[in-house]
C-alpha cells in the first residue's frame, strides 16, 4: 500500500537493515572514487610515457604524432560529455555509468594490445568516449548515493547531498596531480603497455560491483535524446579544440587550415545554440542559463581550467627547461599541490555540510589560487625550489575549495530533472577553458621569447651553451612569468565572479 512501511524480514530489525544499507552506500561511494581516479590518471598518464612507446611502435615517424597520441582521448572525452549527460537525465546514471566503464575498459585492453601508433591512437579515441563519461556520470552517481535514502528521522538532503560529490572533484584534482609522475613510473619500471593493462583489473571490479551495489532510482519517464544537438556540440568541441592543440604549433594561425576550422566552430556553435533553442528537448538547455548561480558556475570553472593549465602545465615546464629537473622527479613536485587539494577539499567539504556558505569556499578559493599563481610569476632562474613546492601548495588549498563546491554549487542549483546535463555541462566548460589555456599560454611563450631569447624556438634550449644558453633560460623564465601572469588573471576574473554567486547555506 502507498505510504505503508515494509516490515522488516524476520530476525532483521530495521536497524540492521538501515546499516546494511549504509554499507552499501560506502561501498557504492569508494566505487565511484576508484573511477574518477582511473579516468583522471588515464586522461594524462600518457604525457610522461611518450618516449618509450614512440621508440617501441615506431621509432622513425613516431614523434610526429605524440600530439594526436596525447589529444586524441581529451577530444574522445569532451565530444561525448553533451550526450553523456542528457542520457543520465533519460536512461539513469547507473546504466550510463556502467556503459561508459565497459567503454573505457575495452578502450584500455586495446591500447595495450597496439601495434602501431595509428592503432593505439584510434584506442586511445575509443577510450577517450569511455573516460569522458566516467568522470561526469560518476559525479552524477555520487550525487544521488548523497541523497537517496535518508536515515530514520531525517529528511532526503536533495539540496547539498552529504558532500560525496565534494569527495570525488577532490581526487579527480590529485588524480590529475599525481598521473604524469604515476605514468612514468610505470613506464620506466613495467613497461608501457601497463599503463593501460593496470585499468583492467581494478576497473572489472568497480564494474561488478557497480552491478550489484550501487542502487538509484530507475528511469520511467520516455524521453527523446536531441542526437542532432550531441553531434553539433561534438563538432564545436573538436573543431575548437583542434584550433587550440595545432595553433602556433603545427599550422599557423593564419594557415587556412586554422581559419577554416575556427570557422567551423563558430558554424558549429550557431547551430548548436539554434537547435537547443528549438528542440523539444534538448541536450543543454539554454534554460539552465537564466539561472543566475548556473550562468556564473559555468564560467568560473572554465577559468579554473585556463587557470590549472597554466599552473602544472608550466610548473613542469620550468622545472624540466630552467632547473634541470628529471620527468619523474618533477612529477613529484605536485605532491604538495595535490596534498592540500585533498585535505583542504575534505575539510571544506564537511563544513559545508555542517552548515558553512559554499560561496565561502569558492570566493576563498579563488583568492588563494590567485595568490599561488601571483607567486609563480616572481619565478627567476635560481628560485629556491621549495618556493615553487609552497606555491604548489598554495594553489593545491586554492583548487581544492574551487574543485568539489563549484560542482556542488551547480547541482544544487539544477532542477532534479536536469542534474545530469548540469553536471556535464561543468565538466565541459572546464575542458574547454583548459584548451583554451593551452591554446593562449602557449601563443605567450612563444611571443615573448621570440622577443627576448637570443634567436630560435624554445626548443633549441638544451643545445645552447655558454651566454647564449644563459641568456635563453632568463628569456624563457620571462616567458613563463608572463604566462603565470596570465593565469593569475583568469583566477582574479574568476574571483570577481565568484564574489556576485547567489549566497547559499547548507544546513545538515
């Protein structure tokens, strides 16, 4: 009968059963962290291990195509993270996230069985489908392990969850620390190929378990999926992105290739905005937009990510170029930085639980970020390298707040209906900020050491000696101070938008 309460099975009490569904809960939860963790690492695992698979798949032609190696899975991912959304909200996350770990997981055995470079970068495509979704859906799927079933004498936190989502933007931020460093480890120590193979186990497990304990409500309603709408954005996505990734590098900006592919995107995105204007039900609704918290979400996380590019990216770059530093030991010079995303990332977390503002930790966030990267850009040529390790750090706390409330803020906001495309869409605009701060700090670097270096690329550095070498790394330190300037612009953007965030307060 409606509203009649299930006795429980004899020799069970309630309470048993209350436990009993607490553990599963738990199990559930670490089940989605293992996930983001694995799609985080694979999203950039590869960077540190390009030498020994070029020189085993081919040694000759290989290193031409490390660029399409390394962004085929980051164009895979954020193609597919539109359509990866509107399914959650039509079919239910549970069947979406299985799906798309079955995806990556067959994407991973693939890798590890190529070839030949062209192999290994259409697996890393198909992988790339995969990982995109784990990440969002996976964010989804904590979400509502936050807010289905509510403990006797409490009501179902719908708004704020029990900060689980919080939880999983945390790791997916020292996943994203720790992956380069993770990758050539095993790399240098296993082999290459165990850098997909490692998936395979760890990830077979999470999707057994997947199977049999995460438990969310199904999906009744029948809806239609806007596949016309996936495939503009898609198309936007990739055309952007490439625009970004051979910008200065591989074409040049006024090559008709470039142009004629950010004219493509800019056709793309017309239409793409026409038809969510216009479809019955489309895969981001512009309504989403109107909603002051959401408009403001989104952009702030696209400035995290133009931020955190030009942060790690460049932090490595300094270390490897000016200081001498090997891969592997600058890898672990993000250990601080991912240490105070973690902790100040659970902290923040449970406050906002208890009943702290999250527009607190965004705005403070923002502010400790923007201080980390003011600080990088005082970097010189003999900088004591455990100021880089406290900037690291710095930024690490900044991150950290920004990572785990940005998303919580946005799911707060969106109607229940609509949580799955929300949550996409943060994860979208994130990406596309990150291309874009690829696409910008790179075009900076260039610029300014074309302006102050003794002549030639960046590249040209480690076969210098004497005064034109010196004379190299101070242009390039130049370089990448105007780069961390950049950045620390984006994050003081970002603040000034964090701080017109609609107050909000959780209570537990």
């Amino acid at each position: 009968m409606p509203g009649t309460a299930t006795a429980p099975a004899p020799g069970r009490t309630a309470k048993d059963g209350q436990q009993a569904g607490g553990r599963s809960v738990t199990i559930a939860v670490a089940l989605c962290i293992v996930t983001i963790l694995l799609a985080v690492l694979d999203s950039n695992i590869v960077s540190s291990a390009t030498v020994p698979i070029v020189r085993d798949l081919d040694p000759v032609h290989g290193v031409d195509r490390i660029p399409w190696l390394i962004a085929a899975y980051q164009l895979a991912a954020t193609a597919a993270l539109p359509l990866y959304g509107k399914l959650c909200d039509t079919l239910g996350s549970k069947k979406v996230f299985i799906g798309a770990l079955a995806t990556f997981l067959t994407g991973s055995a693939l890798c590890g069985m190529a070839q030949s470079m062209g192999e290994l970068i259409a697996a890393r495509a198909f992988q790339g489908i995969g990982g995109g979704g784990l990440m969002s859906v996976t964010m989804v799927v904590l979400r509502q392990l936050g807010t289905a079933g509510p403990k006797e004498g409490e009501g179902s936190r719908a708004k704020g969850g029990d900060r689980k989502g919080s939880i999983g933007g945390i790791i997916a931020g020292a996943g994203m620390a720790l992956g380069p460093w993770l990758g050539g480890a095993l790399a240098d120590h296993a082999g290459w190929r165990w850098i997909f193979y490692v998936n395979l186990p760890v990830g077979i497990a999470v999707l057994i378990g997947a199977v049999f304990v995460v438990k969310l409500p199904a999906r009744t309603a029948r809806h239609r999926i806007d596949f016309l709408g996936a495939g503009l954005a898609a198309a936007f996505s990739t055309a952007l992105l490439l625009v970004t990734e051979w910008g200065g590098e591989d074409y040049a900006w006024t090559s008709p290739v470039l142009v004629g592919l950010a004219v493509a995107a800019v056709v793309a995105l017309g239409l793409f905005l026409w038809r969510q204007a216009t479809a019955a039900e489309p895969i981001l609704p512009l309504s989403l937009f109107r909603l002051r918290l959401m408009r403001y979400g989104f952009a702030v996380q696209g400035l995290v990510g133009v931020a955190m590019m030009g942060s790690i990216v460049y932090v490595m770059i300094y270390l490897q170029v000016v200081r001498g530093v090997a891969a592997t030991s600058a890898g672990l010079f993000l250990v601080p930085m991912a240490i105070g995303m973690t902790v100040v990332g659970l902290v923040s977390g449970r406050l906002v639980a208890a009943g702290w503002s999250q527009k607190t930790f965004v705005v403070s966030g923002t502010v400790f970020a923007s201080a980390a990267l003011a600080l990088l850009t005082t970097l010189d040529t003999d900088t004591g390298l455990w100021t880089v390790r406290g900037a690291l750090l710095l930024m690490g706390i900044g991150f950290g707040q920004l990572i785990g409330q940005l998303i919580e803020l946005v799911q707060d906001t969106a109607p229940p209906a609509q949580l799955g495309v929300a949550t996409t869409g943060v994860r979208f605009f994130q990406t596309l900020g990150t291309a874009l701060g690829a696409s910008l700090f790179g075009a900076v670097l260039t610029r300014v050491y074309a302006a102050k270096g003794p002549g030639g690329t960046t590249s040209d550095i480690g076969h210098l000696t004497g005064t034109a070498r010196d004379r190299a790394l101070d242009a390039f330190v130049s370089s990448t101070d105007v780069v961390f300037a950049c950045a620390t612009g984006a994050m003081l953007l970002a603040l000034i938008l964090a701080i017109r965030l609609p107050g909000t307060r959780t209570r537990a």
